[in-house]
C-alpha cells in the first residue's frame, strides 16, 4: 500500500463531522475512484492523503509508515502524494502558465534546468505546451483545469489525487483529461480521484471506493460494487447504465448469467451488437462520449 | 486595467525579451528628461507612438483610450500652469503671459513624452515579465512576490465581482438608484468573506505543491535580439542627433 488511512476521524471547526472513522488503502497502480454524493466527506479524505489536514483521529501511513508533520516530511509527502483541487483558482497564483507549473518543482529545490525539462514534460503531458505565455486569467475553465493538474504533475508524484477532476468539463475536455490521466496510469502513477459520476466512476477506474456519511460503505471491482443495489441506495447513488443494461441482457437470458458485464459505452455498444450476432465492429479512432472515452477501453481491459 | 493587460499580452511584441522593451521604452524616457523639450520631447513621443502602433501593433484606437487619461491630466495640468491669479489691486484677476505659456507648452511636451515612453513599456510587456525585471534588478523578493499575488488577487476580485453582479442584475437588483446601492453595498460586503476564503483556499492550494514560505516561479526563456537592441539604439541616437541639431541651428540662426 503506498497510502493507508486508519480510523480517520476528522471535525471541522464548529463541529461538523466529515469523516467518523474510516479506513481505506490505496493500493500503488492503476485507478482508484472514491465515489458518493455531495458532502460524503471525499474532499476532506482526499486534503489528508497529502496532509493538508491534520486528523482529529486515526492515523495515515505513507509507504507502510505512519506519518510525521514536521515541515521536512511534508515536503517529501508532497512530492509522493500530488493534490490537485477541485477549483482550479484555489491553486493557481502564477501570472502566466509556465512560471505556475514552475512553482512546485522549484520548491523541491531541482536545478532550474531539472526544472526547465519537467514544466516541459508537464505541459506536452496535459497538451498545453501552446499556452505556456498566456496568463491564467485569459484562459478558459477547462484550460485553467489542466494547468493545475500541470503544475502538480511536474513534481512527479508516485500518486496523483484529483477532486472532481472531471467537474466542469464539457465532454471533449473530460475525453481529452482522461487520455492524458490515462498515460501516466501506463507510466506507472497512481490515480486517485473523487466523483459522484457513477458512469465515470464505473468505466474508468480499476477499484471503486463508495462512501456514505464519511465512511467507506464498500469497496472493490467497478462491476462488483456498483452493481450492488443496497450499497447504492444507502449512498444515494444509482446504477451506472452501463452495468444496467448489462444486467438487463442477463435477466432476459441475452447473454450468460457469468458474461462479464460491460462497464463503458462503447462496451455496451459491443454487447449489443454481440447479442444481434454481430462482431464488434472496429471504432473510429477518435470516438469521444460523456462516461467512456475510447482512451479508458485500452486500460479496462 | 483590463485593457492595459490585455493588450500587454496580445501585441506583436508581447514574447520578446522584457530587456529590450526595457531599452527602448527605458531610454526614450532617460532622453525625455534630458533633452530640451522641443524638439526632443516632439520626437520622442513620435517614436514612442509609432513604436507601440506599429512596431507593436496596438491597435489606434487602444492606445489613444489609454493615453487620454493621463493626456487629459497633463494638459490641464499645462493650463493652469500658463495662468497666474493675481490677488492685489482691484479684486482678483487672471492673466497669462507669452513666457509662461511657453513653459507651460514646454512641461507638457516633456510629460507627455515621458508618459509615452513608460506606455510602449507598459503596453508591450506582461506584468509577469516586468516583475522579472525587477527580481534581476535586486528588488526584494517579498515586495515582488506580493505584487504578483496582488496582480493575480485583482482578477479575480474583479472576476467575482462581474459574476455577482450579473447575478444580481438578472434578480432586477440595480433597477432604480435606491436597489442599486442596495445591491452594490451588499455585493461589497459580499466580497471580503469570499477573497478571505478564497485567500484560505489557496494557502491549501499552495501548501499541496510543498509551498515553503518563497514564491519561486521560473519564467519561460526567451533569447535577446540583438538586432532589436541595436535597433533601439539607433533610433535613440537619431533622436539625440536631430535635437542637438535643431538645437546648433537655433543657435547658430
């Protein structure tokens, strides 16, 4: 486990209660989606993973040891663990893009020329290198988005925690997101990310954590998880479509009782023309869709 | 203020390196001050000018906008400067005479072509790269850290005040002068908490990328043009020649 919560108790001040004792590991590799409605504590679990917030109780482990606070430790916890918030203006001070994304790995004390190569990787991996001179305030929400997660990616951290990265976005812009999400995961990152998209969370993740009034109320295989029909009343949350359909073809006898299920559109997509006796026709190559991008199928699997 | 940065950021000039903006606009203002206003400030501010609208390519009416201002100050400025009250005798009286107007003419040529100068800089130079300057220059990394959080703070005030008040307008908030105030007071009070918060929100932002209490950004590179930089010069050495010229001849007539 690279991160581990404990029991994680924590109260904001004028004693709401975000999270009442909670308990999640976040295995290294591949795609963790925490998954729940609004105020189910996602944000406050994801500021304690980086140790922006201190717990009320319980405890956090990085790379199997509990951590310190000491402003030496959480230089090297922020450089293992990268949040990006959810609004990008809570994140970028800079006045142009370049000089933002500079910020966190000068802070590591690299060379400015270490520095120089890794603002350049960053901004090639979001695809922003065009926009290295605009100022942040002449760009666009989505645009803004990708430079925050730019300027976290550039301190190469073994874990990138998102909130909501997908918030916001019009379906072009989360296609494009998760392609480039999607090459880190086969670079080897470790994504962590909060949404309350069911589909989203169904298609493109490889474990789906659900959480309900700050606890974790299930935790496993996408298919699994999500097509547990108590699980998602309790959380408020319905039944990615995806997997509803999948059910559906079963319950009619369309497909086997064991037939993996599909979890994205484009699978449904396949499952429908399987069932009409079709093979799965090629796709065109740049097929975007609001829950699936055609960039999440190579990893799914 | 929207308009000065917007066109810092999208003139032909706008990536050059801030050095050579730095000659050009630097030293067109050192000669605005040393040399005699007429004919230099004359040719100075024809420089500048073209310079921006030209070389820059800013558009005419831009920049006319953004001179006004400070030319409307300038040569009231310069009227009053031509006048004299004289308060003895018989009541007070207002007169002008030829030496004063003359020097009055001379103040505002001079001022408005130091102004112009400062403008081609302003006009063709993001603030970011200004700030730049600054650092290299040795000015206190506090002082440029905070004007660049301020730059950044700015626009988004402004950015949360323009939704607010679009919100409000569209509620008929600001039909009629007393809903007006009434909305404008609230937008206001509205404000404070929201930057604070948003200040809060930031800190979080920061810390999550190991802030360390020193605001290091590094700028994108760019090369100085040697051709600009002479180019710079010539023009500034013509500038001084014409004058010292005029200046000969006037003397020599």
């Amino acid at each position: 486990m690279i991160v581990s919560v404990r029991g994680l108790r924590f109260t904001y001040p004028g004693g709401i209660d975000a999270l009442e004792g909670l308990d999640l590991d976040v295995p290294e590799g591949g795609r963790l989606a925490i998954l729940g409605p609004n105020g189910a504590g996602k944000t406050t679990l994801l500021m304690h993973l980086n140790g922006t917030l201190r717990p009320s109780g319980g405890e956090v482990w990085l790379e199997g040891r509990p951590v310190v606070y000491d402003r030496r430790s959480l230089t090297r916890w922020r450089a293992t663990v990268g949040l990006v918030l959810q609004d990008p203006d809570d994140q970028l001070f800079a006045g142009n893009v370049y000089q933002d994304v500079s910020f966190g790995p000068l802070n590591l004390g690299l060379t400015e020329r270490e520095v120089k190569d890794r603002v350049e990787e960053a901004l090639a991996a979001m695809r922003i290198a065009d926009l290295a001179r605009r100022p942040i305030h002449m760009l666009s929400f989505g645009q803004r988005k990708r430079v925050a997660i730019a300027g976290v990616l550039a301190m190469k951290p073994r874990v990138l925690a998102l909130d909501e990265p997908t918030g916001g976005l019009d379906t072009h812009g989360v296609a494009h997101l998760l392609s480039a999400l999607g090459h880190l995961v086969e670079g080897g990152t470790t994504i962590v990310y909060t949404t309350h998209d069911v589909d989203l969370a169904c298609a493109w993740s490889d474990t789906v954590a659900l959480f309900h009034q700050g606890r974790v109320i299930g935790r496993g295989r996408p298919e699994d998880v999500l097509a547990d029909g108590g699980l998602l009343r309790l959380a408020h949350l319905r039944l990615p479509l995806a997997l509803d359909v999948g059910l559906r073809a079963r319950e009619l006898g369309l497909i086997a009782a064991d037939a993996p299920l599909p979890r994205s559109r484009s699978q449904v997509a396949d499952l429908l023309a399987q069932i009409a006796g079709h093979t799965p026709p090629s796709r065109p190559a740049h097929h975007a869709s609001d829950d699936a991008p055609i960039h999440a199928e190579s990893a799914t699997g | 203020m929207h308009l000065i940065d917007r066109l810092a950021h999208t003139n032909r000039w706008t990536d050059r390196h801030p050095g050579e903006k730095l000659l050009l606009g630097g030293g067109l203002l050192l000669l605005s001050v040393v040399l005699p206003p007429v004919p230099g400030a004359v040719l100075i501010l024809t420089a500048a000018a073209a310079a921006a609208v030209f070389g820059a390519r800013t558009p005419v009416a831009d920049y006319c906008r953004v001179l006004a201002l400070p030319a409307a100050f300038l040569i009231s400025g310069g009227i009053v400067l031509a006048l004299s009250v004289r308060l003895d005798g018989a009541g007070p009286a207002v007169t002008w005479s030829p030496a004063g107007a003359m020097t009055a003419i001379e103040v505002s040529l001079r001022a408005l072509a130091a102004t112009a100068s400062l403008l081609l800089m302003i006009l063709t130079t993001p603030l970011t790269d200004l700030l730049g300057l600054l650092r290299r220059a040795r000015v206190p990394a506090e002082i440029v850290d905070i004007t660049l959080l301020v730059y950044r703070f700015i626009m988004v005030v402004v950015d949360a005040a323009e939704r607010g008040r679009i919100s409000q307008a569209s509620r008929m908030g600001y039909s009629g002068f007393r809903h007006s105030l009434r909305s404008a007071g609230l937008l206001a009070a509205a404000l404070l908490p929201r930057c604070l918060d948003r200040a809060a929100r930031m800190e979080n932002g920061l810390a999550a990328r190991a802030y360390g209490g020193d605001l290091r950004v590094l700028s994108p590179p760019s090369i100085l043009s040697v051709r600009f930089l002479v180019g710079a010069l010539m023009l500034e050495g013509l500038i001084v020649a014409a004058s010292l010229g005029w200046t000969a001849i006037g003397s020599a007539g």
